[in-house]
C-alpha cells in the first residue's frame, strides 16, 4: 500500500500524501512512495500537477520525529539526502506544480511545498519551520527555498524563532500567492492547474525551466538560458496556431504539446 496517491484527471492530476494517522508526516516510506509517484507521472499527458495531503487538517506536518529521534549523525544526514533527493525531483519535474495547503504545513511539509512551483492554502493553514525547537536544522532544502521565497531576513526569523505563522501571515509575506477558505481550496487549484494546463505545454515547461534555472545563475547567464528557451518554442506547432489564431482574430485550437 502507498502512502501517495496519484489520480490523473485528464490534463491535471493530484498527488495526495496519505498518512493522515500521523497528519502525513514524511517517513522514509512516505519519500520513497512520493518519488516513485512522480515517477510515474505520465508527461505526455499531465499538464499540471496538485500537490495536497489527506484528511482535513493537514498538508504535511513535517518530516516523521518518531523516525528521526534515534538517528545517528551519518543516519540523519543520510535521512536528508533522501527527503533532498525527492524536494529536487519534485522542484525539477518538467509540468508545473500546485501545492493547496490545507492545514499544517510544518518544517517537511512547509518544505514541501516550497519544492512546488506555486503556492495555495486554506484559512486553516498554519506555516512553519520548527526544526530548531527539536534541536535540529530544517534539513529538506528549507533553510535554502525560505530565503529565496521570502528574503533572508524573514526567512532568518522564522527558521531561528521557530514560529509557525498563520495563512494571512504567509500570504503577506509571499510563502503562498492566495488564501481560501478550506472547503474551496481543492476546486481553486482546480482551476488554476486547468488554466495551466489550456496553455501551450511547450511553452509552459520552458517558462518553467527558464525561471528554475535562472534564478540559479547570474543575469546574464540568467537570460542567456531565456534565450534558449524562448527559441525552443518557435517552429512548434503550438507556436504556430497560437500566433496564426491571433493574427486571424479567432481562438486558437485546443494545444496539442508538438
Ligand atoms: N512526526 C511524527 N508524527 C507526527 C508528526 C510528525 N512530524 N506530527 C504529528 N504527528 C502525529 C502525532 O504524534 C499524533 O500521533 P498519535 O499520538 O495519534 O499516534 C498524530 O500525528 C496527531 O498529532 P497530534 O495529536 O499532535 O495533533 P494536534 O492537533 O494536537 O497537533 C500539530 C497538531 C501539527 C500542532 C502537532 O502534531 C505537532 O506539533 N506536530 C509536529 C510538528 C513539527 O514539529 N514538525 C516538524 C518536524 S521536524 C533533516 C531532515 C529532515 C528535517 C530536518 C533535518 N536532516 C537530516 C538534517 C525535517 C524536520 C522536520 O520536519
């Protein structure tokens, strides 16, 4: 049995941890299932991907402290490079992704969504990375994604004071794009994956990899990967009906991803 479920919906799928015994907090059998999950996606397809937890309460309340708390040093390092190994799989998965928090999204769940492209939650939801209170760093790319997401100053605070912040908090400092309330989360991100996914998917992974990869670099390396990326959509089929349906003042053709 897995503790991810993948459920196609056409062009959008959701990824859904499913531990809500233990308020899906990640285990090494919780990471192992997401990654072979993302595995599976099916890319010629899916065009947007939802990433939420199970149950009403919460999104992921960290990594497992019960299976952390007798982890040696080269144990607990070697814990992170697993939970690390699937953040970057997700972070780098070629469709865009969603995280609809609704709920707790503590230290390996905030990290978790972090690993997403984009950012919702419900009113119920509570960010976090407490990490220090338990005598530990955030060790699944927290310490990294906060500071790139909210500034280093923000992302100091929250990670040294161990405060959790609530969903207004988060949305005021840029940790999430928009709040619902909770029983309207799921059908928003709904709407936003199917908005993603209308769009051309050729260009949409560009964009993607042109932003990931660019915020990696310098400027001018930055727009030189733009460059790239742009050009890789010209001479697509899309390219070609989306310019022509403008230029004839009509709608385009549903895109076809060639
Ligand atoms: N791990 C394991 N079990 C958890 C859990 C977690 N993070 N969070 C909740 N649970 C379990 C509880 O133990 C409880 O289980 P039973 O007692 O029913 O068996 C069940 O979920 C329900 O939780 P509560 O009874 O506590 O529910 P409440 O509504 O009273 O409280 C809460 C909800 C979210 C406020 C509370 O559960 C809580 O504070 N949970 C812990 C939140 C937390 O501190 N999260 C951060 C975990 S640390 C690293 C690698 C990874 C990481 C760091 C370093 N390296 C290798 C360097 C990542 C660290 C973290 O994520």
């Amino acid at each position: 049995m897995s503790f991810v479920k993948y459920e196609p919906m056409g062009d959008i799928a959701y990824l859904t941890i499913d531990r809500p015994s233990a308020l899906n907090a990640l285990n090494a059998q919780v990471l192992s299932d997401l990654s072979d999950a993302l595995d599976g996606i099916d890319l010629n397809t899916v065009r947007c991907v939802i990433v939420r937890g199970a149950g009403e309460k919460s999104f992921v309340a960290g990594a497992d402290i019960a299976q952390m708390k007798d982890l040696n040093a080269a144990e607990g390092e070697s814990f992170g490079k697993k939970g690390n190994d699937v953040m970057l799989k997700l972070e780098k998965l070629p469709i865009p992704t969603i995280a609809a928090v609704g709920g707790y999204a503590l230290g390996g769940g905030c990290e978790l969504a972090m690993a997403c492209d984009i950012r919702i939650c419900s009113d119920t939801a509570v960010f976090g990375q407490p990490e220090v209170g338990l005598g530990i760093t955030p060790g699944f790319g927290g310490t990294q994604r906060l500071a790139r997401l909210v500034g280093a100053g923000m992302a100091k605070q929250m990670i040294y004071t161990a405060r959790n912040i609530k969903a207004e908090e988060a949305c005021r400092i840029g940790l999430v794009n928009a709040v619902y309330p909770l029983e309207e989360l799921y059908a928003a991100a709904e709407k936003m994956a199917r908005q993603i996914a209308a769009n051309a998917p050729i260009a949409v992974r560009a964009s993607k990899k042109a932003i990931n990869e660019g915020l990696q670099v310098d400027i001018d390396s930055a727009v030189a990967i733009e460059e790239g990326c742009f050009g890789s959509c010209f001479g697509t089929a899309d390219q070609r009906e989306g310019m022509t349906a403008f230029l004839e003042k009509r709608k385009h053709e549903p895109f076809t991803n060639c």
